[in-house]
C-alpha cells in the first residue's frame, strides 16, 4: 500500500473520484499510528505545563501552521457564510470543547484511563451518524462495534486500569472531550468532502483557536515559561504539528471517501497500534489480554469491513 505523503497532502484538492482502496487504508494506518502516541506525550507535558497555558501554545502552533498553508494554497471553491458558520462550529467543538476538555481531563487523570475513555468514542460516532447523518445501521456493523470495543477493554483494563473516585473529575471531562470530538467529526463530514479536508480542518482549527486566544493569553502572561523542561515543549511541538495539524487533516481526508460510523469503528485498531509502539519504544511486554484483545479488535472490524 502507498502511503501519502506530507507535500501531497497539503496540495491536496477537492477530489471528484474515489481513491483507490489500498491509498485509503494506508491512510487509515498512518493516522492510527501517529494517534497513538497523543497519549502519553500529552502527558509528558502535562506534567511540566499548566493545561491552559499548554493548550495557548499548542493551538497557536497550530494555527500559525494552518494560517500560512492557506495563505499560499489556492482555492477555486467559495465558501458561503453559512459554511462558514458551520466551519466556525466545528472550530468551536474541536478547541475549547474537545481539545480543552482532553487536555484538562488528562492533567486530572491517567493515559490509561484518558485512552480506555476515548476508545468509547466509535460508539458516539456510529449513534450520531446514525441520528444527523442519516447513514444506515445494520446489524452487523453493530455488533462489530461492540466485539471490537470489548476487545479494546479488554487490553486496556488487563491489570492496569482501575476505575474509582481519585480521577473521576478527569475521567468525565475526558468523556466530554469523547462527545465532542464524536460531534465534530459529524459536523465535519459533509464539509471536508464539499471543500476538501485540509481547507476545512485548516479554517476550523484556525477559528477555534482564535476564540481561546484571549483565555490563553490570560493565563500564560504571568507563567513561568523558563522554568518548562525541554520534554514540554517537545509535547507541545508534537501535538501542534503531528496530532492537530497532520492526523486531523488525515482524519477528514479519511471521512470524505468512508462512511463516518464504519471509520469510526476501524479506529479502535489504535490501541493496537499504541500497544505495539509502546513495545518497540519502552519494552512493555506482549501479555496474553494483548494478543486476545487485538484478535477481537480485528474481528469486530473485519466484521463491519466485509460487504
């Protein structure tokens, strides 16, 4: 399968025929994989920055990023204020909703419990684009959703993940940033494919963080920036770029050519792809819950695959 790459992404116009198969997946890959780090370096610079002051940095990367990318990248398409509105919607829901929840549930909480809790987030899909989309449910593609989410619990909780009142503030903000993020994605969906994902990720992302400026800007004027480790900024470069930059604009891409509840269901192979980055990078064992738990991943999502 051929992998995409960066340049041709960004070049990227609104395209009228279907992408071939393979592009599709291997783009569905590429996006697990870079995903699954999100975790725990969110975390790492959590633990080095306030999450507010955290969140002004990395979406001013971000859309300093988007801003001069669309500066340059030529469009022949309008948008209308009334697509504009909804794309300031999505903006609304992916920044001070959805990326503002996650990053203060994460301060509040584990990576474990933060990634068992977003695992939850095919299930919101699917319902919602059920409900706004109108996109058809099956059976099938049901109980695929519930095999493959039970195969996600049962990797994430074997042993480590014990739920209890220490981080339930953090756990239910996190559950919110879920919704939100599953709201966006919808809301999303019929834009990227009328304008193309990275125009509609770019301009969203762009409003979104242009509301949070001024709450930013409050809380990071007086922080002690010279005191933050290299690793925290680090979490924050990687975040900006890789995570709201890159795997968003891979995600609408993603949503333009799939059905939102059937990618929806394909993302809970992401907590195989972490498990085994976090083989290769920190040398954590392959527990038997592992290879269980990803054998029913895969099940659940050959399952809504098949046709």
């Amino acid at each position: 399968m051929r992998l995409i790459g960066p340049a041709k992404l960004f070049a990227e116009t609104v395209e009228t025929s279907r992408p071939a198969v393979g592009r599709i997946y291997s783009i569905i890959f590429l996006h697990q994989f870079v995903s699954s780090f999100a975790y725990p370096v969110a975390k790492l610079g959590l633990n080095h920055l306030d999450p507010f002051v955290y969140a002004f940095f990395r979406f001013l990367f971000t859309s300093a990023i988007f801003s001069v990318i669309l500066l340059f990248r030529a469009s022949r398409i309008p948008i209308p204020p009334k697509d504009h509105l909804r794309i300031l919607l999505v903006g609304i829901v992916l920044i001070p909703a959805n990326q503002l929840l996650f990053l203060v549930g994460q301060s509040l909480t584990t990576a474990s419990h933060a990634s068992l809790l977003f695992a939850t987030t095919p299930i919101f899909i699917y319902l919602l684009a059920i409900v706004i989309l109108r996109e058809k449910a099956t059976i099938r593609r049901t109980i695929g959703i519930i095999i493959a989410t039970a195969g996600v619990y049962l990797i994430l909780t074997a042993g480590k993940v014990r739920f209890g009142t220490e981080h339930l503030l953090g756990n239910l903000l996190i559950i919110a940033a879920v919704v939100s993020w599953a709201l966006g994605t919808i809301i999303g969906k019929p834009l990227a494919q009328k304008y193309g994902a990275l125009r509609v990720t770019g301009l969203a992302l762009t409003y979104g963080s242009l509301l949070y400026f001024p709450f930013g800007i409050y809380k990071t004027v007086n922080y002690p920036l010279s005191a933050v480790p290299w690793i925290g900024w680090f979490s924050v470069v990687y975040m900006a770029v890789v995570v709201s930059t890159f795997a968003y604009v891979l995600w609408y891409w993603i949503l333009k050519y799939m059905e939102a509840s059937r990618v929806a269901v394909i993302q809970n192979l992401q907590p195989i792809v972490a498990s085994a980055v976090a083989v290769v990078l920190l040398g954590e064992p392959i527990t038997k819950h592992f290879v269980i738990g990803g054998v029913i991943i895969l099940g659940g999502v050959l399952l809504t695959e098949i046709e």
